[in-house]
C-alpha cells in the first residue's frame, strides 16, 4: 500500500488507527523510519530498525552483538556462508576474531547484503504475519530504495502487510505493480475539521466565530486543526464552562495564529523554561535519545527527566523504551522544524558542535557507524574542518559499501566545507582527498573527468601522496582513452610510466590498458 499526502495531512495517524484495530491478533510489527537529516547515508532505516530490534548498545562488546546478530539469523532460517559477515558489516559490529574476510569487491558484497536482508525480511513472515512500515520514503536513501525494491517484488508470497507513507514528491518506483495499492489522502472538509475540534475540545462547544476562525486558517489540514485549536485554548483566551467554552475578551485578529508554524512556536513559548529541551532534541533529530541529550543539555537528572515528562505531557514529543535508553519522537516533523527554526543562529550553531563532539568523545561506536551524522551536525555548527573530515569519512564508508550514490552526496558536501577552510596546508589534502573519493563513486562521465581534473591540479602543486598521483593519472588516462582522445590518452600513459620509473617501482597488477605502438588519430 502506498500512502501519499501531504505534510500534516495524517498519514502516521491512519497508521496508529490500523495498529489499534489490530491489537490481540498475532504479527510482527517491522517500522523502518526515514529522516531528513540521513536521507544520504546508506541503509539508514534499516540499520536502525535492526539495531532496535537487536538491541544494539553503544559501548556494548562486539561478541554479544553477534551472538544475538547470529540468533535473528537462525530464527529466520537464513544460512549459507558470509550473512552474518554481511549483516555484521552493515551493522558497524566489529567481527575481528569471529569472521574470515570473504574477499568480495564493494558491489558484490552489497548485493549480497542486500539480499541477506530481504531473506531476513521473508524469514520473520514465517513465524507470523508480518505489519511492515516505511515512513517518510521521500526522505529514502538510494541503497535503501534497492532494498525495498526488492521487499515490494517478493510481498505477494509473503504473509506481509507492507505499507509506504510519503509525500507527493516521492516518484514512487512501485506504482503500476499488480500487487501495490495506491491511497492519497485529501485535506479536510469543513464538516470533519468540525468534528476533529469537538473532539479535542472534549464535546464542549467553543463560539461559532473561533471554530469559523480556525477551520478557515487551517484550510482543512488535519495537523493544523490539532495544533490550532489546542494553542487557542491554552492561550486564555478562552474560558471553561460545565458545558462549553466562552470568550474571555473580545476576539482579535491577532488571536489566532495565521500559520502552523505560528501556532506552534506558540505551543512552544508556553512551555516556559523546558522550551530550551525541546530546541536541543530538534536539533539531534526527529528522534533523539536520552544519553546524548543529557551529555548536551544545561540541566541533567532529575531537572531533565521532569522536563521531558512535561514535554511528553504537551504531546508534542512522546517517548518509548529502548534497552538502556529512552527515545524521545516529536509528534511531526513540523513540528521538530518549527522548535529547530525557533533557535537564534548562533545558539543553533554551539548546539549542533556540542552533539557533534559527544557523539564522537562519548559514543565512539556511533562515532564510527554514522559519520555523516557527525559531518551534518558539524556542519551546521558552521565548523568547516571537521566537517569536511567526517564528510570525507562518510564518502570512503559509503564506497566500500559499494553505495555510489551516497558518496556523491558526501563528497560534494565535503567540498562545499573545504573549500571555506582558509589555511592553505589544512584545505588542499581535504580538497584533494575529496576529489579523488568523487571521482571513484562513478558519477556521470564528465563530473569524473571535472573531479580528477581538479585532483590533478592540486598534485602539480605539490599537495598528495604517490599512491593519489598514481590513481588519478590512471583515472584521466582511462577517461581519455574511453571518450576516444587517444593523444591525451597516450600522453598521460606516458606520465604514469615515467612516474613509475621515478619512483623506482613497477606495478605488475596494472598494465596501461593495452596501449602499444604510436597513438591513433
């Protein structure tokens, strides 16, 4: 089922609904969450989903991670040599001492990985049906679209449920398929939108002219409606009667928020001090834990928790269990926007440095698994050295997973950060590095030629190493020799065997691509 609609228009709430109607009947519920802020690192919502259902521990021994790794493994019936390599591999567990190293290049081990993951997938549907969600696909990262691809190609002789929330934007790859069901949701009528405050107001009516004001703001977007009728109603200008709401004062223009951003940052102002907890989660995400919260935030223990309870109370953020942990979810992502946006630039920056360096002193084996996360925080912090080191992280993870176009996205990020960096000796082996990293996720021809090209100029000036010279003359030599320049072709040959000869070492694994004799015209 593919679920469409607008933002706020209630696609997560239609999910819950469903979730209640089916209490007390046997399935397995597998939720896998897309964010904004990772919809370039490869794999995220399912690494996430199978490090909560495994519940995979930051700082926990790599030796009981694998022991419940191999324990989902069996229960799915999956065998055959290298799954748990695989798995273990995506999941950022180390496996020294456990696992031969198979020996595969990056693609053919994130083939492999991919279809261990959707025999996980048909695994679980034998021991009961099976309530899959992929929330926000808009947001879905391109080696996580070729999972799903295949999940959706393999759901008809699986006792699967498998449905996919996203806003119109999302191009959707499974549409058409005999099996694949399409639903958009529309906004509101003035009769439902009637019924939504009724029911928010408890049963008790409110003046005909506010209940006229919010339906006509709100133009019938089932999350404005919410939001709106609770921010008047805590605003005071409203009074409680046995049977109903009356007016406190004369009504004004000014009110009534005009927008749901509006009326949000009002729900916001009204929380008073803890408003400050709710910018700091924002910022680290969607979701965020209370571990990297409180390694952050001004006040800690009992002040936090109490907090947060409070927090939860407003239901703009709720909270659910995790082993060692609790998670913390803002109801919408509009919602985690309007408190991120309400920061000054300035707080927002030594907020997104704070996380990023807890994430790297206190979490290492986040730290090592999720360095785009680091770079994005990093990067929001305006900080463009570290920023451009663990974008240059992430695009070297992202290619050893064979995960090209993720690291087209990390390196152009890397770039952008680097070449703010003023210091001459600190940008160029960034830029450089960068580029070569470019080069190798084997973007469109002429973007490959552009990066090695400007590889090439930073090694003139004398900036890399021997083996980063050898790797980009033999990327320009390949490039010219394929887009049928034979001359230049031949003359960066020449350049790679007079290199060779300096460097008194000869390559005997490479050989220059069958050049002999004079070039061609």
């Amino acid at each position: 089922m593919l679920l469409t609609g607008e933002a706020g228009i209630g696609k997560s709430r239609l999910l819950e609904a469903l979730r209640e109607r089916i209490v007390g009947r046997p399935y397995g519920l597998v939720r896998y969450q897309c964010s904004p802020h990772h919809r370039n690192v490869s794999m995220y919502p399912v690494v996430r989903q199978i490090s909560s259902s495994l519940g995979l521990r930051s700082g926990e021994p790599p030796t009981a991670q694998i022991e419940r790794l191999e324990a989902l493994i069996a229960r799915s019936g999956l065998g055959g040599r290298g799954v748990a390599s695989y798995l273990a591999s995506l999941l950022s567990i180390s496996t020294e001492g456990h696992f031969q190293d198979l020996g595969v290049v990056p693609s053919e081990a994130k083939e492999q990985t991919i279809a261990a993951l959707i025999e996980l997938f048909a695994g679980l549907t034998r021991e009961a049906p099976v309530f899959a969600v992929l929330e926000d696909a808009h947001w879905i990262d391109p080696t996580s679209l070729d999972f799903f691809s295949g999940i959706v190609e393999r759901v008809p002789g699986l006792r699967a449920l498998l449905i996919v929330t996203s806003r119109p934007e999302f191009t959707n790859p499974w549409v058409g398929q005999g099996h694949v069901t399409g639903l958009a949701l529309n906004r509101f009528g003035r009769r439902h939108a009637a019924a939504m405050i009724d029911r928010i107001t408890g049963g008790k009516e409110i003046p005909a002219e506010v209940q006229s004001a919010i339906i006509s703001k709100t133009d019938g977007v089932p999350l404005f409606v919410e939001e709106l009728t609770k921010a008047v109603l805590e605003s005071g200008q409203l009074r409680e009667q046995s049977q109903c709401f009356m007016l406190a004062a004369p009504l004004t223009a000014l009110a009534i928020p005009s927008t749901l951003q509006d009326s949000l940052m009002a729900r916001l102002d009204r929380l008073g001090s803890i408003r400050e907890i709710a910018q700091i989660g924002a910022a680290i995400g969607r979701e965020f834990s209370y571990r990297l919260l409180e390694a952050i935030s001004p006040i800690t223990g009992t002040a936090l928790k109490e907090a947060l309870h409070k927090l939860v109370e407003s239901e703009l953020v709720f909270s659910r269990a995790a082993i060692g942990d609790t998670i913390y979810v803002f109801k919408h992502a509009l919602v985690q926007d309007a408190a991120h946006n309400s920061l000054l630039r300035s707080r927002r920056q030594r907020i997104h440095a704070d996380i990023a360096r807890s994430i790297v002193e206190r979490f290492a084996d986040s730290s090592e698994s999720a360095p785009a996360v680091i770079a994005h925080h990093y990067t929001e912090a305006g900080l463009s050295e570290p920023a451009a080191h663990y974008w240059l992280t992430a695009a070297e993870l992202a290619l050893s997973r064979s995960a090209l176009a993720e690291a087209t996205q990390h390196t152009g990020a890397g770039l952008t950060a680097a070449r703010q960096i003023e210091d001459e000796q600190v940008r160029r082996p960034l830029e450089l590095a960068l580029l070569v990293a470019r080069a190798n996720s084997l973007l469109p021809f002429q973007e490959t030629v552009a990066a090695l090209t400007s590889a090439k100029s930073l090694l003139d000036a004398g900036v890399g190493s021997d083996l980063q010279r050898f790797s980009v003359l033999h990327g320009l030599c390949a490039s010219s020799y394929f887009a049928g320049k034979m001359e230049d072709a031949f003359a960066l040959a020449r350049q790679i065997v007079e290199f060779a000869d300096r460097q008194s070492t000869r390559h005997s694994s490479w050989s220059p691509i069958g050049f002999s004799g004079r070039p061609r015209s």
